[in-house]
C-alpha cells in the first residue's frame, strides 16, 4: 500500500491526493486506512519511514561499514529521471514546512539518519577502512547535505548526467575517506 503513496504523491504531490483515492488505487477500504493510520499526515510519515529502513540487502554488506555507508549514500542517486521515492520525498519535504507534525518528523528523522552515517564512519574508522584523523559526526554533517543538495540537483534537472555527476560526486567524497 506505500508503494500506491509514493506513486501518487509522485505524480499529484500531497495536496492533489486524498485518503479516498490511496484507497481506491491500493484496493482497501478508507475505513481500513483511517484505522491502520488515522489520518493522511500519519500514512505520510509511515510511508517515509518504511522508505528509510534499511535495504533488503544490508546483510551482504556486513563487516564493512564503509561499504554500508556507500550503499546508503548512493542511494541519495536517482535510479531513473522519475525516481517515484525520491519525487514522493521532495513532496513530502516541502509539505512539512507547512505542517509541524510533519516538520517535527522530518527534523527527527534528519538526525537520526546523520547520527547513523557518523556511527558508520565511526565504525570504518575502527576497523581501518577510513582515516583515523576524521571527526566522523562532522564528516556526517557534511556528507548528508551534499547528499541532499545533490538530490534536489537531480530532481530539477532529471537528466541521466545530473544522475552519474551526483554518483561522482558522492563516491569521490566517500573516497576521500580512506586511508
């Protein structure tokens, strides 16, 4: 049913969607949907908390965490000029600033996620894949905006170039983490 979020709020935003309609296109009840969620800003926040759980093939990257940290990061690259997750995330970052329950979500889960970026670069520190001399909660407070910022590049200019110079640029900036 998230997959139905992220593709209609890709194509109408959150405002151009309603309960009635995610129902209608995920083939469940509104009744169902108020029940599990209560209301749409609850769906919302559910729907991008399902998209930031760790990747279905995290495990294969275990005992490096220079690794998982690249395959979170160049996940900030746009598989598609339509990448429906990433069109989903804009949305629902740009309706935030007009709702605080949404805001206070989004402000939570930025520092969630840069505290997991640093505990990784922590962790590639310790078992000598990253330089020693890095501050890893700086290096995840520079990291997770160019990563952002490079998103929102992609979004406004979706061409295929824009996508493999944000890949360039994020693997040249993990790079310059090693020894």
């Amino acid at each position: 049913m998230l997959e139905t979020v992220y593709e209609l709020i890709s194509e109408h935003g959150i405002e151009g969607i309603s309960m009635r309609q995610v129902a209608d296109v995920a083939g469940l009840s509104t009744g169902t949907i108020n029940y599990h969620f209560g209301n749409k800003e609850s769906l919302l926040i559910a729907a991008l908390e399902s998209a930031y759980e760790l990747p279905s093939d995290w495990e294969q990257y275990r005992g490096s965490p220079a690794t998982q940290l690249r395959q979170l990061v160049l996940g900030y690259v746009c598989r598609t000029s339509r990448d429906r997750f990433w069109r989903f995330w804009i949305n629902y970052l740009a309706a935030s600033t007009r709702n605080e329950e949404m805001s206070a979500h989004q402000r939570t889960r930025y520092l969630r996620q840069e505290r997991f970026w640093a505990h990784l670069i922590r962790d590639a520190i310790l078992a000598g894949e990253f330089k020693a001399s890095l501050d890893p909660r700086h290096e995840a407070e520079q990291l997770l905006p160019l990563a952002h910022g490079l998103l929102v590049r992609q979004l406004v200019n979706p061409q295929a170039e824009v996508r493999a110079e944000a890949r360039a640029l994020l693997g040249a900036r993990l790079d310059s983490f090693r020894r």
